[in-house]
C-alpha cells in the first residue's frame, strides 16, 4: 500500500506543534502583561478632575491630616469626598480669587456639588471597608501610596486580588501602630515583623479567617 503522506509530513507536524506552543506561550505572556499594565489597571495615570487638587500641597506642604476632607473614613466603609463647605473653610480667605478655586467658589454659591471622578473604584463584587483597615492598623499609604508627593492624585497600586491577599495572607508586614495610621510620613522599621506580629494580636486580627472568599465577596 502506498504511503498516504510523504516523510516530511512527520517535520511539518512538529514544527507546527512547536509553533504552536511557542503561539500560546507568547498569548499568554502577553496577556499577563496587559492585565497588569496601567491601562487596565489605572494604576499611575492622573484622573481628570473639575479641579487639579493636589495632595502634595495641602498634605505635604500645609500638613493638613486626612480626616479633615475624609471625614467618615473611621467610621465608614467609604472615606468620604469632602463637601464644598469643607474646601471654603479654608478658601473663604485662602486665595478665593485665584483661578484655580473658581469652580468651587461656584459650587458654594449654586449649592450644586463638585463631581470628583473617583480614582479608586471598586468593582460591585468587591466590599471593601475603610473603617476596619483603620482600626486594624492599616495606615492611608499602605494602600495610597505617597499621597503627600502627588501634585495631581492617581492610583498607586492595582487593587488586582493578588494585591489584596499579599496583605491579607500576612498581615504583620504592613500593619502599623493606630496613632501613626494618619501618619504620611512612617516608614516601617527594621524590626516590622516582629512589631507587626505584636500588632496583630493587639489588633485581635483573625488572620485565617482573612483569607475567605465572604471577607471581601458579599
């Protein structure tokens, strides 16, 4: 009987279950450097905002502490967006003519509300409280990142689940004593894990139960 196909065949066969691997195998790699790059996860590209606040001067160089604006974030799931009337407890006398301070000098009047865009936001799938990670010892520049440094306000980390669960999953490495929670400029100190593992009894932390899918998936 006569051979259906040539010797070649076996090569041609070969080469094309090698260059589909190698296919697959750059598909994916792309794809994984896509779904971590900034423009799936927003993380350090400036929103645009009806007004350019920044961080860097009001926290960084006038130290104003962050309950001040977000107002409810110790006893809220949300940190709040500061209202109008919190921005002219200031700017009713600092530089209320300047350009810049216009749109809000405009929204005290008409009482209609300035419309921040949100830099961080969730999906609807993920609950997230502000209120526990603060009483837990979970400082602002954990998940904020240097917000005193930012002349314009972004994402600073990816919020991506990994991300959460590196804390979640050893919570000593991050968490800080409550009354430097606010403090911008704490850095860790060499002895963290050590601090933090203290931290987390003080904190009664159930650390195993941080890890179920109902912490965060309601």
């Amino acid at each position: 009987m006569a051979q259906v196909f040539r010797p070649s065949a076996n090569t041609l066969v070969r080469l094309a279950l090698v260059g589909g691997g190698i296919v697959a195998g750059v598909a994916i790699l792309m794809g994984s450097l896509l779904y971590r790059s900034p423009a799936l996860t927003q993380a350090g590209i400036h929103r645009e905002q009806p007004i350019p606040f920044s961080h860097q001067r009001h926290v960084g160089g006038n130290g104003i502490d962050c309950r001040f604006c977000h107002t409810s974030v110790e006893e809220s799931p949300f940190a709040g967006i500061p209202a109008t009337e919190t921005c002219m407890t200031c700017h009713s006398q600092v530089l209320p003519d300047a350009p810049l301070i216009q749109p809000v000098q405009e929204s005290w009047k008409t009482g209609e509300p300035i419309e921040w865009t949100r830099v961080y936001d969730l999906p609807d799938f993920v609950y997230f409280d502000h209120s526990v990670h603060v009483a837990k010892g979970v400082g602002c520049t954990t998940c904020h990142g240097a917000i005193d440094e930012m002349p314009l306000t972004n994402k600073a980390v990816t919020l991506h689940m990994q991300w959460c669960l590196d804390c979640h999953r050893a919570p000593e490495k991050y968490l800080r004593p409550k009354d430097k929670v606010f403090d911008v400029a704490w850095e860790a100190p060499a002895d963290q894990l050590e601090q933090g593992r203290r931290l987390v009894e003080e904190y009664d932390v159930a650390v195993g139960q941080l890890t179920n899918c109902s912490v965060c998936h309601r």
